[in-house]
C-alpha cells in the first residue's frame, strides 16, 4: 500500500513539473516578449517593457529583424543620439544605457559576422575608456538569442512576459522610469567621489580595450567600413575632475588613440556649450538639442 502511495506521489510530482514546463514555454512562446520568433502577434504593447527590462537584447532582437547599414554603439551618450535625428534612415542605434566599450566591441562583431555595414560610430566618453570598467551583459544577450531553449525557458523571458500580461490586463506598467529628482542635488551626487570618484580613483590603463579597438580598425580598413569616433561633450564640472584626480596625460591619450584609430568628433572641450548646464541633464549627459546638433554634425560623414 505504501509502495502504491510513493508511486502516486512521485506521478504528482512529475506531472507538476511537466505542467509547469509547459506553461513557462506556452506562455514565453506565445507572448515572445522581445519578438525572436514572430509567429505570433496580440498586438500587446512590449516595448515600454523590454526597452528597460533587457535594453541589449531588445536592441539586438530589434536590429535582426531590420539590420541597417550604420551603427552607433555606446553607453546612454550614444543612445540619446537617436536614430530619427540623424538624415540617414539606415541607421540603427545600438548603444545601451549603462554600457560599456567592451559591450559594444561585442555588438559590432556579432552584427558584422553575419551583417554588412557601411559605417560604425562608436561613442566613447573618457570615464569609461578604462579597463576596470568591464561589465558584459551582450555576452548573455547573445547566447540567449543564438539558443532558442533558452529563451524560452529563461527566467527574464518569464519576468518579461508577466510584466506584459500584467500591464496589459491591469493597464500597469511596472518597468516605469524611476522618478525625477532635483537637477541640483543630482548634478552634485554625480559629481561626487561616490560616482565620479568610482571611474576616475580605480582606473586601469585601457590595455584590452585599445588590444580589441585594433583589431576592428583592422576589420574595418579590411572590409570598407567608414570608423568613426565620438568624445561627446560633458560639463566643465565634470573635465576639472580629471585634473583633480591627476588623469591629464591619460585624458591626452585618449584622444590622441581615437584620432589615430579612426575619425573623431571631440566635443569634450570646455567652450560655451559645456559650460553652460541648461544643455546638459546632469554633468554626463548632454540635452536632447545637443544630441540633435551631434546627429546633425556626423551626417555629414554618411
């Protein structure tokens, strides 16, 4: 009787499991969050969601389904320099905010393994050309994407496809942007050693990144791609730091490595336009009117 019961049990057991397999995938399958498979469509508003939840596969999803001729690749400095201000519609955006160099090499190789492009623009800000700063998120991104299984029954594909649902029933979107804060207080939290201080105290010489930028001015040379360079414009607040934190020699080299690599756009230079805070949002980023007059400037070299 006992052996019957464990046998019973067992059975249960195994059919949960399978049942709640099969619900993961019907559900992953079904809903698609960041559309790898189109089979589907409920017309269900996913970008809002996604957009925020896993910007490197949601771009790199975005970009297989209409592949363009020119990338930007970057941090949130590249991806305020938005695909409509530019003349050229084939142009795909493909930074990430929060990103890094190391993100971006990535992203250009997997494109240019199995896409042909015509110009890549890569925007590098000085406080991430270090080596320290290494996170690689694509690399995740990319293993999710070339193995389907995995898509399907991975844990953020779950989190995404609930995260729809329950917007679409309850009208709710939880992956909102945080709120706003003061600009003043904000301008001084970023320009305190918490933050500015993390890049600029604990540098490493850019060894790996400037090794792997070699290697795609090589390709690049190799293969007719137009390189070209972005130092994009921070605040005055902002470059005094790096005299404060003695980086002038590696601030020099910066840019004399970007202009020996390729084409470069220096806009990190302390003029009007950097001194004055109503055209920055904090002392990183730049406003929307900058961004535009960026896009508008590299259009030109299209």
């Amino acid at each position: 009787m006992n052996k019957i019961m464990y046998k019973r049990v067992f059975f249960y057991q195994i059919a949960i499991i399978v049942s709640f397999t099969i619900l993961i995938f019907g559900c992953n399958y079904v809903i698609d969050p960041y559309g790898l498979n189109n089979i589907l469509d409920f017309n269900l508003e996913k970008e809002k969601i996604v957009s925020l939840m896993d910007r490197r596969l949601n771009k790199i999803s975005k970009f297989i389904k209409n592949p363009k001729e020119i990338i930007i690749l970057g941090d949130s400095r590249g991806d305020s320099l938005r695909s409509d201000f530019f003349y050229s519609k084939n142009i795909n955006n493909m930074s990430y905010g929060g990103g890094t160099i190391f993100e971006a090499i990535d992203t250009f190789w997997f494109i240019v393994s199995k896409y042909h492009i015509k110009c890549a623009v890569f925007v590098i800000p000085f406080n991430i050309f270090d080596d320290n700063n290494s996170m690689n998120l694509v690399t995740q991104a990319l293993s999710t994407i070339r193995n389907m299984t995995s898509y399907y029954f991975n844990f953020n594909t779950m989190r995404a496809t609930i995260f729809i649902l329950v917007n679409y029933i309850f009208n709710n979107n939880m992956m909102s942007e945080r709120p706003e804060v003061n600009k003043d207080i904000f301008w001084k939290q970023q320009l305190s050693n918490e933050v500015t201080g993390r890049f600029y105290a604990f540098r490493k010489k850019p060894i790996n990144i400037i090794k792997k930028m070699e290697e795609i001015k090589k390709y690049c040379s190799n293969n007719n791609i137009k390189l070209i360079f972005i130092s994009p414009p921070t605040h005055v607040d902002l470059q005094n730091k790096i005299n404060q934190y003695n980086l002038n020699k590696e601030y020099i080299l910066y840019k004399e490595y970007l202009k020996s690599t390729g084409i470069l756009l220096d806009y990190d230079v302390a003029n009007d336009i950097t001194q004055n805070s109503e055209n920055f949002n904090d002392p990183y980023h730049f406003s929307e009117g900058i961004a535009r007059a960026i896009a508008k400037d590299v259009s030109v070299f299209f």
